[in-house]
C-alpha cells in the first residue's frame, strides 16, 4: 500500500494530542509516535516516571502511557528533527479566540497552526501527510496548503526528492473525562482531504480498533466545519434546558423531570440534558464565537444572531447563578465564607478552561465573599491564574481586600462557612455527611447545588437551608 505511516510526530502536547497518540500508539506498535512541544516544561510533565504528575487528567491515560511511553510513544521538545523523520504530522496546537485585531472575540486566533505549517514547510523531508487535528475555522487548510506549497519546490542540495504535502482535516470529537473512551470508542472518525492514498494511510491507522463502518470520508471543508457544528449543537441543547431550568424555578416544575420527559422522545434524545452551571472546557464557546464570525463575514447576519444569542444566554445563567447566592444571603455576602465545591469545568478532568466556576467566583469575590475552594484535580497555581488573584499568606489580615484560599479538606473547610455551593460534580460531593457539616457551618446557611448531585431530603433534614438548579419543587 501506498504511503505505509511508519513514523508520526504530533505538534502539541496538549489535551488533544497527548490522549490521541497515546491511543494510536496503544493499538498501533509498528509505529513509532513522537509527540513534540515547545514547552519544556509540558514535555518534562509527560516523561516523569510518577504518572499522576501528567500534565492531563484522564481516567485510564496513565496506564496507556505506563505500556506505552518509551517503546513507541514518545515526548520530546526537538521538533524540528522529528518534523524531518515524520511521515505523518498531526497539527494539535491551540487556537484561541483572538483578542485583538480583525474578528477580535469571535475569530480563532490561528498564529500557532500557521507557525507550525512554516515549520513544517521547512524541516519535513519528501512525501508527507499534514494531519488538521485542531478544531479550526472552515478553510483553514487552504492557509496551510499555501504555505506548504511555497516550500514545497525549494529543494537543498542533499535533498534527492522535491518535497510534496497532502493535508487532512480530522478533527477530534473528545469528551473531557471520557476521552480514552471517546477515542477508544468513537462515534465516528471523520477524515476530510481530497487525496484518496492520504485518506487510506489515515484510515488505516484507525482501522487497527475502529471498525471500517465508523470511518467517514468527506470533502475538507465539510469536515473542519462538522467540528464546529458538532461542538455549537453540543452547547446549544446546554444552554437549551438551562433556560428551562430557570423556567421551572419560577413555576415550580423540576427540570430534571422536564429533560426525562423529553429525552425519552427519540428525536430529542437524553444526552446534554442536565443543567448545570453553563458550558464551558476549550472548545464550545470558541468555537459558537467562530461561527458566529463566519456568518457574518460571508454575509448571513441572522445565522450569527442566532448562535450569538446561544453564548449570552450561558454568560447570562453563570451571572444568574452568583446574583442569586447575593440574594438567598440577605442581600450581601461582604465578608461571608462561602466553600466552592468545584473549580475544573466538568468532572474527571483537571481542564479549567472556560469554566463557569470561574466566572461565578469572580463575581462572588466581587460582591466581598472570601472563598474555600476545593478541587481534587486543580492545583492552586492554576486557580490562581485563572481567577487572577493570590492565595492568602497564613496569618494575613483579611481586612485587606477580598481574597481566597484552596482547600484539600472539605469537612474542616466547612467550618463557619455561610454557604456551599458546588460547582463541579465530582463524585466526592455526593457523599458529604450534611448532619457534620450542619453543626459547624454558621446558620442560616445555604447549600447551593449547581450539579443536581447531592440528596435533597439529607440538606433539608439537616437544617440547610437549600437550593438546586432548575428546581422550583423545594421550597
């Protein structure tokens, strides 16, 4: 067979193309994966030999690592070298929205694929493939081709073979938390390009678990833009029954009966149905945000209304969700202690990229709350990034602004708390002991349940006062 991959090297180090080569290489031991990374420090986090200082969270990626890591699998910051012995290259590098300039806020930023297509153009040797693994804006490979094809004729003089590139779109459709599953498992594999042979090399990789049935082929453009539908229908259904979360609220209706209801009607579906505290992770609101910049730069306004409206509305329930802690705490929370339960976007990850805990905090610490958050999988390094804010120096006055502090202990964290309000529906927040947690707590205090995880009848028994998303049966 024609372009037989002996050799992949992935650009990116990241969520996507850490658990993705792990995969590969896991069911493919013929080939030989070199995944490559600018950061040091991320590619030094992927060769500790303790794996539960991986840079990712994933259940059941360590122990694809452990088999793995050093037999086929490799992390190295030398990525110009393994670009040259690369048959196959995966492009997994990040793409945020841009902040400034044209399309500022609602365009993807594409400075790190097109640094890494450079990259390529100069360093890869002969006939290879160029893998889109990214989720990018639709069109996004012809930028790529461009600068390919610019390189592609200059030859060295030890160089016996003009270059030659193929470029592939095959986005990834993981699930923060379930993504050894989800890659383990697809639903599909889609695999987007115009050259037959490049197509057939790629599926062939898959075909060693995937079965053959659940390998789409399309054109390019189609699969780059299946990404961003897939992801802006995702936080569609999301913001979807949030809104008639708050609905119920209002009626005394309980969602959680509303979206069983609905989801057993096999047009709608169960899945995506919980309400919660808002969408968040890497790619659902940058990637509404970028279809939204499309429409309107091809002209279709009320397409980008549309999906405009999906964004406000989760801004908006994040911002519902702090003004009523506000109210249900007598109107202030100036110098309260409120426990946050929660800080990654979603359980079983350690990702805390646009999550709605962020945004919540914000305004929590805003209103002059003094927060207790805890996180089995967030370091406070990355809490305190993202909330922009120092931790509390043991001993420091309080007086001095508003502040916050991490916790490991949840039970001693309780302990004067006003509030609780759980963010995050880690499996641990299901067990709290509410009888415990009553008699040291100041009253009237207040559980706040943002997960729908946590046994009504237990709070309530426990004089806690008591509120759940989407829930106007509790009184």
């Amino acid at each position: 067979m024609k372009n037989k991959i002996k050799k992949i090297c992935c650009i990116g180090a990241g969520y996507v193309g850490g658990p993705t080569m792990a995969v590969i290489a896991k069911y493919s031991p013929d080939i030989q994966i070199n995944v490559v990374d600018t950061n040091e420090k991320r590619i030094s986090q992927w060769n500790k030999k303790d794996l539960t200082l991986l840079p990712i969270y994933e259940p059941g990626l360590d122990q694809i690592i452990e088999k793995t890591r050093g037999i086929n699998l490799h992390f190295s910051s030398e990525v110009n070298k393994n670009i040259e012995q690369a048959d196959m290259i995966f492009i997994s590098v990040n793409t945020p929205t841009k902040t400034k300039g044209l399309g500022a806020g609602q365009a993807s930023d594409l400075k790190w694929v097109e640094a890494c297509a450079r990259q390529v153009a100069s360093f890869a040797k002969g006939h290879t493939i160029i893998v889109e693994k990214s989720t990018l804006p639709v069109r996004t490979a012809e930028v790529i081709k461009n600068i390919l094809e610019g390189s592609k004729s200059k030859k060295s003089s030890e160089e016996k073979d003009i270059k030659s590139f193929e470029v592939l779109s095959n986005p990834e459709f993981l699930s923060e938390g379930t993504a050894i599953r989800d890659l383990e498992k697809p639903d599909r594999v889609l695999i987007g390009g115009e050259n037959t042979n490049a197509i057939e090399a790629l599926s062939q990789i898959y075909l060693n678990w995937v079965p053959k049935e659940k390998i789409l082929q399309t054109n390019i453009w189609s699969s780059e833009l299946a990404k961003l539908t897939a992801n802006a229908f995702l936080a569609q259904r999301i913001s979807s029954i949030n809104s008639i979360g708050a609905l119920c609220e209002a009626t005394g209706a309980d969602v959680r009966e509303v979206a069983r209801a609905i989801g057993t009607d096999s047009r709608i579906g169960a899945k995506f149905l919980d309400s919660g505290p808002g969408f968040g992770g890497s790619c659902f609101k940058k990637d509404i945000l970028n279809l939204v910049y499309l429409s309107k730069y091809f002209g279709l306004p009320e397409v980008a209304k549309f999906w405009e409206g999906v964004v406000d509305l989760n801004n908006w329930h994040q911002k519902r969700i702090s003004e009523l802690i506000v109210k249900k705490l007598f109107g202030t929370i100036s110098g309260k202690k409120i426990v946050i339960l929660g800080f990654a976007f979603k359980a079983n990850t350690n990702d805390t990229r646009e999550s709605s805990a962020i945004q919540i905090c914000k305004d929590l610490i805003q209103e002059g709350a003094l927060l207790y958050i805890h996180d089995p999988k967030v370091i406070s390094e990355q809490i305190c990034n993202d909330l922009n804010a120092s931790l509390i120096k043991e001993g420091e006055s309080k007086d001095k602004g508003n502040y916050w502090f991490r916790v490991d202990d949840i039970t001693s964290s309780l302990k004067d708390a006003d509030a609780v309000l759980i963010l995050t529906e880690w499996d641990d927040y299901s067990d709290i002991n509410w009888d415990l947690a009553s008699k040291i707590m100041r009253h009237p205090a207040w559980v706040f349940d943002a997960r729908s995880i946590v046994d009504s009848k237990k709070i309530l028994a426990s004089d806690l006062n008591f509120w759940r998303i989407g829930d106007g049966s509790i009184i």
